[in-house]
C-alpha cells in the first residue's frame, strides 16, 4: 500500500480519509518546536484534530534515539492505544522515521499519517516508508519498512522554518534534479530561496521520489539511485554529530553530492561541467559550507557502504539524470578526493 497524498485545498477530503477508517482514537507526535508552531496552525485547519491528545519528544537529530522511541511507546500505553489507533507525526524527518518506526512495531504495527513540516521532510523524508533512528552513533542503522497511510502537504508550516533549515531541504531537491533530468537540473541552478518553498516546485521534487520509490518500494533496485550523494553525505552526518557542530541532514548530503560528482567524474566519466555547476550552486546556497572531514573521521561511519576489503558501494551519476547503482568505489578514489577537499592541509 503506498501513501494517500493530499495537498492545501484538501482538508476536507482528508478529514473524510481519516473518519472514514474509524479510528477508536487519534494520537499527534510532535517535538519542542512543531508543538509550539505547527500545532496551534493544525488544529485550525483540521478541526478533527482541536482536542485530539499529543505526545511531544525533544527535538533535534540527537534525539532520534531509541530511549525517545521507548517514551513514545510508553505514552502509547498510558493513552491506552490499541491496534485501531492512528498516530499523525507532525513534524521534520526527524519526528516522522522516528514516529513510524514507533508506530510500525507497537502492538506489531498501528496506522500512520505524516504531516511534514519542513521542507527536506516534505521532498524526501514523509514518502517511500523508511522509518529509524540512530544507534551506536551510526545515522538510522535500525528500521523498519512502512508506509504512512496518507500524507497531507501545507508549506504554511514553512513560514516559521529558519533560514538554515530551509536550505537543508534543497539538498534533496538538488539531488532530485540531478538525478531525474537535464531540465529539470537546469531550472534548479536557477532557482530562487523563494522557489525552492513554492508548492509546485516542492509537488515536482516529492513526485520525483515517488515515482522512484513506487517503482522499487523494498529498495533492491533503482531506489538505490536517492542514495546518490548519501554514501559520504551519511557519514559525514554521523561524524559531526559527535562534534560541537554538527551538521544538518541537507548539509551533509551537498558535501556527500559534491564529493561523489568528483567520483562519478573518475568512474563513470561525468562530464566535469557537472561538477562545476554543482559547486556554483552550493556556493550561492550554501556559501558557509565547507569540507572539514578527512577519511580518518568518516571511515568508521562507511561500514554500511562496504562491499569488500578495500571497496564501497555507492549510487553514481553517469550523466544527468542517470544514476547507476552498486558501483564499485576503491577506497583510494575516496582518499584522494577527500584530501583534494580538504582545506585544513
Ligand atoms: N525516511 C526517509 O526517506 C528520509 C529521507 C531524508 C531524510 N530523512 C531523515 O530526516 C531527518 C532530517 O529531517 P529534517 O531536516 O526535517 O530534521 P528535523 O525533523 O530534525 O527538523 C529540523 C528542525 O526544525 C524544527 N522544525 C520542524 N518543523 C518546523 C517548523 N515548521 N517551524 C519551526 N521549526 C520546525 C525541528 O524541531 C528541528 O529542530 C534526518 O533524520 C534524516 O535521516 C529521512
């Protein structure tokens, strides 16, 4: 079963959706800021949920850790959830892979809907039914499949996204042109921060994913091509989340996206324009961002990605819009383009 998508305009419809399934009760997740934010914005425009009961976690990356998931589950019990029971994740990727994973595995499974409420959750982390958290300090290493029952889009909830944030979710609106078309990547190096959050551009990012992810839900083929750029991106995440600064989720993915565009170049022979255009792009987007991880601080963190001995495996661009899965990438390739990043030499 894949997600029911409704849009702003849609409350209605979605009101029905959810009535219709005759849900014994209604539990909202939320964190810190999306109870503070988004919430109060909700239960305005969906009037099923003005007394509906929510569990709120702490936010942050650093908080999708198991003992939160084990508080959710708790409540679950307190609230006296059963298997008819939905839970709506309002919030980021971070609220709703750690929401549906609590959901997917209490009481062997209840319904879930996602009500993104950042960009990177609305393009990428709402669909395709990856669910997680972070263990032994390694970015979602454990996780289920499954998939929300609906999904409900309003970038009304974008108005109190910091500037930072925002930018997060171009990364994987930027990974999405990259990977889908000439066109399309040539109309996002144009782009605006106001294009970025319009509705339309952030439907043709998500059908992006979608059309990727209907066609191989269980992962074993093409859906292997959205981990273009998350090979390094990952694990430079996981290794700065042990810093003082860590990165954001899209931050790592443009360092991970820049570092294998310079792979592809070596492998797979993409063209070098590529990889000029991206840089540009990141540095009208991103100007801070900069590579400061060596093969030292990320290699741990790679294991994943380990095919044998001294190779990784890694979802490539051959060109634009065509992204070749399982290469084969020998450690030293990743050595020496690290080091060719690395300013603190
Ligand atoms: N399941 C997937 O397919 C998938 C895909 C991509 C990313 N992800 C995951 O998503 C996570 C990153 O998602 P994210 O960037 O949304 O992070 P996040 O959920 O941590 O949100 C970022 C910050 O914004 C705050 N926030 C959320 N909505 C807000 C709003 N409307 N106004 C003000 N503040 C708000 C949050 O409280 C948090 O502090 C990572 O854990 C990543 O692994 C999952």
């Amino acid at each position: 079963m894949m997600s029911k998508l409704f849009f702003t305009g849609n409350e209605t419809e979605f009101e029905y959706f959810i009535s219709s399934k005759n849900y014994n009760k209604i539990i909202l997740l939320v964190d810190a800021n999306t109870n503070g934010f988004c919430l109060p914005i909700l239960k305005k425009l969906l009037h099923l949920f003005s007394n509906t009961h929510s569990i709120i976690i702490p936010q942050g990356e650093s908080n999708k850790r198991l003992d939160v998931v084990e508080m959710i589950w708790q409540q679950l019990f307190q609230l006296i959830a059963n298997r008819n029971t939905l839970l709506v994740c309002v919030g980021g990727g971070m609220v709703c892979d750690m929401g549906a994973f609590a959901a997917s595995t209490f009481k062997r499974g209840i319904d879930v809907i996602h009500i993104p409420t950042t960009l990177l959750a609305m393009v990428d982390a709402c669909y395709g039914g990856k669910t997680g958290l972070d263990f032994n300090g390694i970015k979602n290493s454990i996780g289920t499949f499954y998939q929300a029952n609906a999904i409900y889009m309003n970038p009304i909830f974008l108005n109190t996204l910091n500037e930072r944030m925002t930018a997060s979710g171009f990364a994987e609106m930027i990974k999405h042109a990259l990977i889908s078309s000439v066109t399309h990547w040539e109309e996002i190096q144009q782009f605006t921060y106001t294009d970025f959050i319009n509705i339309d551009a952030i439907c043709v990012s998500l059908l992006i994913k979608k059309k990727i992810v209907d066609a191989d839900v269980n992962d074993t083929s093409i859906r292997q091509q959205l981990n273009f750029g998350h090979s390094l991106g990952h694990a430079i995440e996981s290794a700065s989340l042990n810093t003082s600064n860590p990165l954001l989720h899209g931050e790592a993915i443009m360092l991970g996206m820049e570092l294998e565009l310079a792979i592809s170049q070596q492998i797979l022979q993409l063209s070098k324009n590529t990889s000029i255009e991206f840089a540009f792009l990141k540095q009208k987007l991103f100007p801070h961002l900069k590579h400061s991880y060596t093969w030292h601080d990320i290699k741990g963190y790679l294991q994943h990605d380990k095919k044998n001995q001294d190779s990784y495996q890694m979802s490539l661009l051959q060109e634009i819009g065509k992204c070749e899965v399982g290469v084969s990438v020998s450690e030293a390739i990743i050595k020496a383009v690290l080091a060719s990043y690395d300013y603190s030499i």
